[in-house]
C-alpha cells in the first residue's frame, strides 16, 4: 500500500509538473521575469527525473532510420502493418513514443524500463544483480523490457499462446524505443548519481547535467557544429561510417551469442564499460564540458546510434522472418543459463514469485488495465503482479 501512495504521489507531481508547464506556455509572451525563472525551475526539475528523455528525439529518431535501411523485405512490410496510422509507414516517426507517454499516470508504469543502474564504479552490469527498480520489482529495467516486448512479438507472430492478447503496435514502438535507450551509455549508468541525472555540470556555458549532456547536448552540438543544423545530414554521415568504416564490424553487431532473437545483456555490458570509460572520465561535479569533451566523445555517441539502428533491424529481421524454423526457437528468445537451466538465473517475471526465480518463462504484457488473467500454471492477480498482464 505504501509503494501504491508513494507512486501516485510521483505520478501526481509530474502530471502537475506537465499541465501547469503547457499553461504557461501558453501565455509566454505575457510573463515577466518571476514567471520565465519558475518555469525554468520547473525544467530543471524534470530534467532531475530519471531518464527523461532517452536518447532525445533526434537520437531515437536516428537509430530507427538506420534500422530501417537494414530491414528485409519480410520485415518492413510486417513493421509496416503494425504501425499506427499516425506514422505513416515509417517506424522513425514514432520511436520516441514511450517518452511522450510515460508522464502520464496510465503508463506512469514504465519509467523504470528505460534504464538500469547499475553498482557505483564497478563498471560491469549482471542481470540478476541490476534489473529491479526502486522497489526492488525485479526484472523492471530497460533490459528486462527488451526481453518482454521481443517474446510478445515472437510469440504473437508464431502463433503461440493464441489465449494472450498482445497490442503488438505497442510491443514494437516499445522494443524500438528500449534498444535505442540501452545503447546510451549512461542508461546503463550509476546507481548512486542515477545514471548522471544528478552530476550537475556545464556543457559550454549551460548549465545542466551529466545524463542529459548524453542524452542530447552532444547531439545538439554536432548538429550545429557538423551537419547544419540537419538530421539528415547526420544520419547520411552515420550511414557512410556503416558502410565504409565499420562494415567489417556490422556481423558481429547483428548476431547474438547462441543463437539469440536479441541480447540486451551484452548491450548493456558494453554501455556500463563505455559510460566508465568516456561518459563519467574528466566530468566531476561542477566540472565545464567543453570542446575536448565534445570532440572525443561524438564518435562514441554516433557509433553507438549505430549499434542500436544495427541491431534493431537484426531482431526485427529475426522476429519477422517467415522462413521455417525450429521449435527450440523460443528457447532462443531467452538469455543463455547454465546447462540450459532457467531456473539458474532470475527472468521474466521474477516478481511475480516474490523476486524468486522460477521455470515458467512467463513475460509480463503490456498492462492496459489489472485483470484476472489465467496462465497454464497459475494466476495472477495485480496484487502479486504490480505490472499487470495483458494489453488490449
């Protein structure tokens, strides 16, 4: 009961937090200078919220129209059905989705699925260890999610479990967005600074924070600085770098190690590794990021959109492809375990037993509203299951 208040007093706060914002805005040019300070307080104040904004717009953007370029004949034409109409056929349109959402109360739910903090300084990133949120839900985290939306998916377009009622247009904008939001290196980040959310520093002469500098600053900076101000411009130039100079590399961004749909645990290993290494190096508290940061830390941000538009496109691909496959493929959709023992290692939905680990294999859906829904092996009610389960 004390977790439900306390979610719905945060909840509650960032509703007013958005509402009064668009108010006023709405009358920006009458304020006075009281007024343009508090709502610039107000900002500042979102931005401190954890994992705002993902990539940003132009980055979730980026990654998907890469993936995009990479996405079979199969593929595109599945993604394509599945997309809301507003999209207009292209899956780029709405990869910022799951920003846009989460500040309202309905899907207040999947704040923690954007991100994983992971122990201060120990730079390496373990499932069982890191993906719970604050409460101690496990497997609420971005690479618990990735693994949630990818067996949806799977298991909708295979035809299993025809008893579960899956929103598949859902499932996909989400996966696009998570596998975008694990790429980030400080999405995988800290737990003690919450991924640099609270790291103030200056980028020039703004001040602002770590995780946001990431999350858009050295995006915006390029922009202006490279390409004119044009993504497009940007993503042509991250296209030529896949193809000229990491094209060697692209097999081993596409495959996961036996025989995968997708693997989120290794990407979240290789962000833990590079937040350490670029993302908190020389950016203390109170520090000025300036052209030395920038310049050394572009290419690490544009691989990294590159990685994720690669890669999306490869599970994509795997997920929607209609050749005949083995059963075991389900299997597959699981992260590796010792000796093939699901029960060695906490999964999808570790919360749902207490934080135990169990056999079932069982994905949480996509919670539209809490409901009784009845499994092969047991029920679940939105008391032991504060996700809920099913998506309509």
């Amino acid at each position: 009961m004390e977790i439900f208040i306390a979610e719905t007093r945060k909840a509650y706060l960032l509703f007013r937090l958005n509402w009064t914002l668009r108010i006023q805005l709405m009358g920006f040019g009458r304020m006075g200078r009281h007024e343009l300070l508090w709502i610039g307080r107000l900002l500042v104040l979102m931005q401190l919220v954890h994992g705002v904004i993902g990539w940003g717009k132009d980055g979730h953007y980026a990654v998907c129209k890469i993936a995009e370029g990479y996405l079979t004949k199969d593929a595109l034409a599945t993604v394509r059905e599945l997309l809301p109409d507003l999209a207009g056929g292209e899956l780029a349109s709405v990869c910022s989705w799951p920003d846009d959402i989460k500040w309202y109360y309905k899907w207040h739910w999947t704040s923690p699925l954007h991100y994983v903090d992971t122990p201060d300084f120990k730079c390496n990133y373990d499932y069982c260890r890191d993906c719970h949120d604050s409460y101690g839900h496990k497997n609420s985290c971005v690479t618990g999610a990735i693994f949630n939306y990818t067996k949806q998916l799977f298991s909708a377009n295979r035809g299993y479990g025809p008893q579960l009622s899956y929103n598949l247009t859902e499932a996909l904008m989400f996966l696009a967005h998570y596998i975008g939001d694990v790429h980030q290196p400080l999405h995988v980040g800290f737990l003690g600074d919450l991924g640099g959310n609270t790291i103030t520093v200056r980028w020039y002469r703004r001040k602002t924070n770590l995780h946001h500098v990431w999350d858009t600053m050295i995006i915006d900076s390029a922009l202006k600085t490279f390409y004119r101000s044009d993504l497009g411009v940007m993503i042509q130039a991250i296209q030529r770098n896949i193809t000229d100079d990491w094209s060697n590399d692209i097999p081993s961004w596409e495959t996961c190690g036996h025989n995968q749909t997708v693997c989120p645990n290794l990407y979240a290993s290789e962000s833990v590794r590079l937040a350490c290494k670029f993302a908190y190096r020389n950016a203390t508290p109170g520090s000025t990021l300036e052209d030395e940061y920038f310049l050394s830390r572009l290419p690490i941000v544009e691989k990294r959109i590159a990685q994720g538009g690669i890669r999306l496109a490869a599970v994509l691909n795997r997920l929607f492809n209609y050749e005949p496959q083995a059963a075991e493929a389900v299997e597959n959709l699981l992260p590796h375990y010792p000796n093939r023992n699901v029960s060695s290692c906490c999964v999808w939905p570790g919360q749902t037993q207490h934080g135990t680990c169990t056999d079932d294999g069982h994905f949480i859906d996509t919670p539209i509203q809490m409901m009784l829904t009845t499994l092969k092996t047991f029920v679940l009610t939105s008391e032991q299951n504060p996700l809920g389960l099913v998506s309509t």
